[in-house]
C-alpha cells in the first residue's frame, strides 16, 4: 500500500508505479470519485466517445468511402486524444 506525503498547498504526487498501474502519461488527466468512510477511488481519465460523434464529425466531408484500415486509424487517434476539436 503507498503512502504519500500531502504538501502545504494540499496536493500529493503519485509515484511513477502508481501511474503506469493506472496507465497513465504525462499530460494525461486523472478521475477522483468520492465514496462513504473517507475512501477514494482513483482511476484514469478516457475521453468519451460515441459513434453518433464519430459520424457526425465526418459527415459530408468524405469524397469516398473510408477504407477499414482508415477507419481504424481514426477510432485510434480517438482514443489517443490527437484528434482536434474541429
């Protein structure tokens, strides 16, 4: 079990086996859930989607057909967080 020191401003730092258990890199954003008796659960933070955004996002800018192989490349630029919000 870790414990971790808090800091005059209130703030902890997860060690770097904490983060990779979590999955988690730097600039990547982490989820605190409050439950009863004073217990945190911590977890990291994916980007939700849905496929109605999926759709949306590209419809009437497609010339062609996506290729399977294009559509992958999405869906994982997707869940990397790399697409931009256009």
């Amino acid at each position: 079990m870790a414990s971790l020191a808090v800091t005059v401003k209130g703030q902890v730092t997860l060690k770097r086996d904490l983060l990779q258990h979590l999955g988690i890199k730097p600039g990547e954003r982490v989820v605190f859930e409050k439950l009863p008796g004073g217990v945190l659960k911590v977890r990291a933070a994916r980007p939700g989607g849905s496929i109605d955004g999926f759709i949306g996002r590209h419809a009437g800018k497609l010339k062609k057909p996506l290729t399977i192989e294009e559509m992958n490349e999405i869906a994982a630029a997707g869940w990397a967080g790399e697409l931009d919000g256009e």
